[in-house]
C-alpha cells in the first residue's frame, strides 16, 4: 500500500503536518496485559462510574431517565431488525419499511399533525431543518427564536443558518417562558418562522396557541418543539394550527445512552410534505390488491435531486425509531398518559417540598409540568457535588445558559420512575446540602 502511495515509510503519510504540532517521541502507553488480566483491568475501571442504575436522577434538560419495557429491547435485538441498515432503496424489507410507515403514524396521532417523516438524528437536528422549511417555503430569511428553547437546540440552529443569509433574533424571557410583548415588537413581514418549546426549557407551559397565531398574523410559519411525553396530556400542536412540530423521542423507550443515538421526531401540514427533509414511506397496494409499502416522494431527497433539496439529510435513525415506536405501540394513548401524569404528580410534590426550604424560590410563575426551575441560595454546581455524595443525581445548573439567574438556577426532572420515597430522601438531602 505505502509503494502505491509514493511513500516508503509509514511517517511519509505525515510530511504535510509541521514539525511544530507533531509528538515527537513514542506514545506514553503501558505494556500490553493478557486479555484475562486485561477485561479485569476495564471492568475496575467501569466500576468507578457511577450511572442511573445505582442512583436515583433528577437531571432532565433533554435526557430523561424512563422506564424501558423489556419487550423493546428484546424487539430491537431481533436479527431482522439489529442488522438492517437504513434504507435506501423502495425495495428494502416491507417489514423494515411498515415499522417506519408505523413510526409516522403514531408520531402524526400524537402531535395531531396531518403527516410526519421517518425520523432525523435528533431533536435538535428536528428543529434545525424545520426552521429550513419554513425559510423555503416562504422565502423570508428572518427566524425568531425563543430563549426558552433549549441551549442546544438553539446553538444548533445557529450551526445550520451560517453561510446562509438568515438573520436570527432571540425572543426574551418573561422569567421562566416568553416574553409577549416582545414577540409583537420582533414579528414583522420579514420573519419566516418563530421556533417556541412546549413546554419550555425551564419547564414552563407556554401560551403555544397565541404564539402560533401571532406569527400567522405576519406570514410567518410556527414551528413547536413539542415534548411527546408532555403531549400525551398537553394540547398537540396541530390543535392550534402549528405549522411544524418537531421533537426529541429519547423518552420514547431510548436510553440517555450518554447523550445517543436518539431520534429526532417531525410532522407537518399536508401542505408542507415535499418540503419536509429526509424519507417518508408510503402505504399502498399492488397489482393483486395486496397491502404493501415503499419510500414515497423521493424527489425532495438529497440523494436523487440534490440542486432541488432543502436538507441534506438523506437517512433516518431506523433502529431508534423502531425503538419508540415499540414502546409508543406498548404502552398505547392511556399507557403514555400515565407515564405522564405520573411524572407530573412527582414533579409536582418535589416542587412543593422544594419551596418549602429556607432560601429556595421558584423561577417565574408559570405551570409547570415535570420539569420545573429553581433558585438556590447556594450554587447548584456545589449542591450537587453534596448530592451525589449522598446517593443522588442533582439537576442541571442553569448559570451557564441563564446567567442572570445566577449561580442558584437549577433545573429539575421527576419521572415516573421515582418513587415517593426517592422523591422525599431527595428533598431531605437538599435540605441538608443547603
């Protein structure tokens, strides 16, 4: 391989890079171990972590710890399934391509949406090109987005409109959710799409509705970053005439898996489907009158038309998707809405203890769902250093992302899976780290 190259040696691969950024001695590496010795020597090393099947979590900000049914990773690891690659062609597996077709459906129903795609690399990765829809569709380049939606999300965004003439405004916070009144003064006929979180990254439920009719009041499309756990109760946004709902689906039977895979969820109105980034598959019947499925509208695809494509998202998250697509399908619309309501009830105990402690208030007034913030007299990064000592994940410190509530800001999740128990020893341990 080196003689076909041109090179002699294997360091002649390297010539291009100054003599400045190079090592210049051997790697600094321990002798090799026998594998027996060696799987003890990582299995020591694994065992100092501390993960979410030893403690109990309170940290949520876009990873939630849910509990997973048996039945989908056993559904996941079947060969059918586990070794398929994402498709490419309309004549890949039907049953690869009904459980896509099934993805659609149900992630449609729940955003009471009229169609949705096969799934992108996440939620943020959702958002993004949604807002990408939303500048084709109306060829406006103006974007507003809320400070209420998640960080991520939001440096995401950002990632996608550079070398593209989009200007960015960001809606202010009214405490814990959006400010109205500044919403009036940056819609103008310029915007091509306001981006709002439901509920928002604080937790807070956010008056969607208005939101939504504000920016069709100008032209703009709405594009709602919509929590499909929270959904299972809240109003969808296709109640309210959303343009766009995009979403996270990790707590859809996914595993926070140090941040993935995950699958990214995403619906829309009939009229926006050949806008829409990515694959979608199709139902039909053939010549026999036999029920079958095939990847439809493909002309919007990066790999068939790229000079035409608005994304160049050409693949899907096939086994994730599946994934929540399992779950989705076991628990069912009353399953999922008590997994919700469960954690709403937690959530909502935890708060209640929370601001009973001296020095502890809430972050604006807003309702919340399970997932609420808070103001500590203490910084949170020192309060959960406490917390972890004593057996607990403590939540997500804002100071970083929202300076101005200082370095108390703390952002909490309950789930269904934590117990009164766990909910009131965590309480106690806060009290005692303050």
């Amino acid at each position: 391989m080196l003689t076909a190259l041109g090179a002699t040696e294997v360091m002649d691969l390297f010539a291009d890079l100054p003599q400045a950024v190079r090592l210049g001695r051997d790697l600094e590496l321990p002798l090799g171990m026998p594998e027996l010795e060696l799987d003890r020597h990582v299995r020591s090393l694994a065992d100092q972590n501390r993960h979410l099947g030893q403690l109990p979590s309170f940290l949520g900000a876009g990873a939630y710890d849910r509990f997973i049914p048996a039945a989908v990773g056993e559904i996941l690891r079947r060969a059918e399934f586990y070794t398929s690659y994402t498709p490419y062609q309309p004549e890949v597996s039907q049953g690869t391509l009904q459980a896509i077709w099934e993805f659609q459906s149900l992630v449609a129903t729940l955003y009471d949406m009229d169609v949705a795609q096969a799934s992108l690399y996440d939620g943020a990765t959702a958002a993004a090109e949604a807002v990408m829809v939303a500048v084709a569709e109306t060829g406006r380049q103006g974007v507003v987005v809320a400070r209420s939606v998640d960080p991520q999300v939001r440096a995401v965004i950002r990632t996608y409109a550079q070398g593209r003439p989009l200007s960015i405004q960001e809606l202010a916070l009214d405490q814990d959710r959006c400010d109205l009144q500044e919403l009036d003064r940056l819609l103008t006929d310029q915007v091509a799409v306001l981006v709002i979180q439901q509920p928002s990254f604080l937790g807070a439920i956010e008056p969607a509705a208005d939101m939504v009719q504000a920016a069709h009041r100008v032209g703009a499309l709405a594009v709602v970053i919509a929590d499909p756990v929270a959904h299972a109760w809240l109003k969808p946004p296709g109640a309210y005439s959303a343009d766009l709902a995009v979403g996270e689906g990790q707590g859809l039977g996914v595993a926070p898996s140090f941040g993935g895979p995950y699958v990214g969820l995403m619906a829309a109105r009939q009229d926006l489907v050949r806008r829409l980034p990515g694959r979608i598959v199709g139902a039909t019947v053939d010549v026999d009158g036999k029920p079958g499925f095939v990847l439809t509208l493909q002309t919007r695809e990066q790999h068939i038309r790229r000079q035409r494509a608005t994304s160049n998202i050409c693949t899907n998250q096939g086994l994730i998707a599946l994934a929540a697509t399992v779950y989705m399908s076991l628990m069912g619309p009353e399953g999922l809405r008590q997994v919700a309501l469960l954690s709403h009830e937690g959530a909502e105990d935890l708060r209640h203890r929370l601001l009973a402690l001296p020095g502890v208030q809430a972050v604006g007034s807003a309702p919340t769902f399970y997932e609420f913030a808070v103001n500590l007299p203490k910084p949170a990064a020192e309060v959960n250093r406490k917390l972890l000592a004593a057996g607990f994940i403590g939540g997500y410190p804002l100071v970083d992302d929202y300076p101005e509530l200082g370095p108390g800001g703390w952002l909490l999740a309950v789930t269904e899976k934590r117990s009164e128990q766990e909910i009131a020893g965590f309480a106690k341990a806060v009290a005692q780290a303050l």
